[in-house]
C-alpha cells in the first residue's frame, strides 16, 4: 500500500517489532485518530448494516464511522446502494438512524428530493438556480456489496472486490451458511475506550483467567490455536473441556458449571443430552459419554431434526468456538447453527470513546420465524448489563484505556499468545504509514 507521508511526530507511533511493542500514545493520540479517519476508515470494507435491516423498496439504515454518515437504501428496483448521507444543496444530513422513505428520499430543510436510486427528483423554485445538470446534483454514491446477507460499504471508489478483501474467510465461513442465520437480539453500547483497545481485548484468550475465570470451567485457553491470514485472524478454542490451569480440571467440573442455567450456548446443548442425569445431586453423563460427545451428539440430531445443513462441518466446528477477526472491526464467534458477531466503531468527536455493536443471530427452522415478532435493537446506556461476558469485558477494558494515561506506562507488551493483536497493529500500521 502506498501513502503519503505521515504527519510530522506520528512515525514514532508505530509499532516495534523487535521488542514487540506498542506505544500507548496509539491509543490516545487525538492525531493519530484523524490520520485513522482518513486513511483506514475511509480505506476500509466495512459492515454497514443487514439486508433484513432492509425489507422495503425505500428502507433505509445509517452507518455512522467516525464523522462520516452514510445512508444504505434499497432501491426501487430491489437493489441495495449506498450513499453520503448529505444534500448537495446546503448541506443538510438526509436522514438519521433508520426507517423508509415512500417514493423519495426528500431533503427536510428546502425540500430538494432524489429517488430511491439517488438521482435528482426534485428541486423547488427551480428556475431561481444558474442551469444546472441533474446529473451532477445525483448523490453520491459509495460502493457498496453484499455478502451472506451482511451489507458492506466502502469509501474508497478503487478498492477491491468485498470477496478478494474478506479472502479466506468467505471459504472457511462457507459451511456454516451465515446466510441462512435470523438475527434474534442486537444492541449497541457506548464506551469509554479508544476503539482499538476494545478489538485488542476480543482477539486473545490470554485475558480469559483474570477477566472470565467462569470460563476456565468448561474452554480450555491453554490448547487454543491461533492462525493469521492478511489481515484476518482466527482463533480456535476447545469446548466442554477445563482448562489445565485450574487445580481440578476434571469432566465433573465442566459438567458442573454447564448444568446452571446461565451458562451459555453449550449449557442449553449440554442439558439437551439423553445422557445426563442428576445422581447424588451431582450431573452426571451415563453410558460412558464425555461432555464433548454430548454436545456433538446433541448439534447433529438437533440438526438433521431442524433439516439444517451441518453436513460442511468438521467435529470441532461443531462443538468448539471459532473466532474469527475480520479487519479492521469485527469479532464472530461461531457455532452450529448459532454465531455472535460485534463491531467497534470510533466516535466521531472523542478518541477515547466507542461504540460497541453487538448482534446473535440463530439458525431458525420456518415454524420458528412464522408469527416471529422481528427484535428491535437496543441501544443501551453506558454501564447497562448486556450478558455476563461481554459485561465483564466492558468493565475491564475502559480500566485499561485510563492505564494508558499513566506516567509510568511508555508501551505495551505483546505475546506469543496474543499474535492477533500483533498482526491486527501491523496491518493498521500498513494502512497508516504504508
């Protein structure tokens, strides 16, 4: 990638790889967050919104990034575009947040309209303009592409397909049929971090023993492979086992912590299980089964019960958790039949403020989305409880973004455990300084 020179100071922001370092001031500098804008977010393949977000000819979402608003609409002609959400006349934001426009998309401040495709429609008192061409009055259009029902959008006109820039994810992501999937429950949060100090906390499990320790009783961090690919990143982390670094890591101890109601997409798997029973007031598996065969047992009848195409998946994806990083901005963890993925925007006033966007989406059988009343996404207060992990995340990591204001902090210091925040600043680096 080739870039103009960085702004005079900021070349001292980049990572070391030497010392595998990262100064703290790219966490906070209000620099290097504009440098941020111009040359990543701007750069960038993004997720913008769902295409059930867009039902109706008309339907329309804002993606708000950084200081740029972009308003997604779907066409009179069902097709999905993007444009800046702006009127070319004074400079009025079109619209905000989402909803439909009817037969045109009409600017509320002097009325000027553009159809549902974003060309001139209308344009009041006319005849008090110079001549003008409509064609140069047409909004402007961002590209925009689709993938498994996840609508993308990117500012630079020239940037490659979405396809060549999610490369390999689209393949690896294929059996899993994202597409397929119904959005059951999203909500967005606002927190008191820089945006890159939360992607940094959702790429490695190193984090897990002080900030999750429930999970210790049924993932095993220490056996959790890594793998980098570009600018992605993948994690692999073994479910339904404890992990060794508890005392008692035994099968009882994941049975333990499963059996409670509150413990999750392999808790509601696990007490499906034919096998489980309750003996001496402990849950216990019978027939000799381990906690991991109960859960692959139970994914795959539940599946061909269901008619879901699991046929693509390996054992271990369908019983362990699968993360994967799609630069710059977004986190799934990815199950049979289940997924969770979260996007962290910057503000577009603060560097050390974000948003925090957080959607589940279920594999639902017809009968099950019939007579469905579509959630309605939520956006929470800062400190609001959204789910026991994510929760504790959030009250660690704004913790973090105040450390990097201390004296007696210079860098911060990388592992061979989390070598997907490492590749995540080297390839930002390579946006930012080329």
């Amino acid at each position: 990638m080739t870039v103009t020179e960085a702004p005079k100071g900021l070349d001292l922001l980049r990572i070391d790889p030497a010392g595998r370092r990262i100064p703290k001031e790219r966490y906070l500098s209000p620099e290097l967050w504009r440098l941020e804008q111009e040359r990543v977010w701007k750069k960038v393949w993004q997720w913008a919104c769902l295409e059930e977000d867009l039902p109706d000819a008309g339907s329309y979402v804002e993606h708000q990034i950084g200081d740029q608003s972009i308003l997604v609409m779907r066409g009179d002609d069902g097709q999905i575009r993007a444009f800046h959400n702006v009127c070319l006349h004074r400079g009025n934001q079109l619209r905000s947040g989402s909803g439909t426009v009817k037969n045109d998309l009409t600017c509320h401040y002097h009325r000027w309209a553009w159809n549902l495709r974003g060309e001139l429609k209308n344009v009041p008192d006319r005849d008090g303009f110079p001549d003008f061409d409509d064609a140069y009055f047409s909004l402007n259009s961002v590209r925009c592409e689709v993938w498994e029902g996840f609508v993308f959008i990117n500012l630079d006109r020239h940037a490659e397909p979405l396809l060549d820039y999610l490369a390999p994810l689209t393949e690896r992501l294929a059996p899993y049929h994202f597409g397929r999937h119904t959005r059951t429950r999203s909500v967005t949060m606002p927190l008191a971090a820089n945006w890159k100090t939360i992607v940094d906390g959702f790429l490695d499990v190193y984090h897990l023993q002080g900030v999750h320790p429930q999970l210790l009783k049924f993932l095993d961090d220490v056996n959790t492979t890594f793998e980098v690919f570009g600018r992605h990143s993948a994690m692999f982390m073994p479910m339904g086992v404890a992990s060794p670094r508890l005392a008692d890591h035994s099968e009882q101890v994941v049975l333990n912590e499963l059996a409670q109601p509150r413990s999750g997409f392999h808790g509601k798997l696990l007490r499906q299980s034919a096998h489980l029973e309750e003996v001496d007031g402990k849950p216990t598996l019978r027939d000799g089964v381990s906690v991991r065969q109960a859960l692959l047992e139970v994914g795959r009848v539940e599946g061909a019960e269901k008619g879901f195409d699991y046929s693509g998946l390996s054992d271990e994806q369908m019983v362990d958790d699968h993360h994967y990083f799609f630069f710059p901005n977004l986190v799934c963890n990815v199950y049979a039949g289940h997924f969770i993925a979260a996007r962290i925007r910057p503000d577009g006033t603060d560097p050390e403020r974000c948003f925090f966007d957080m959607y589940i989406f279920n594999w639902l059988t017809d009968d099950e989305k019939a007579g469905r009343v579509i959630p309605r996404h939520a956006i929470a207060a800062e400190d609001s409880e959204v789910g026991r992990v994510p929760d504790q995340d959030f009250t660690a990591l704004p913790k973090v973004q105040k450390g990097m204001h201390s004296d007696g902090l210079e860098n911060i210091f990388i592992s061979n455990q989390e070598v997907r925040v490492w590749n995540f600043h080297e390839v930002l680096d390579d946006y930012l300084f080329g």
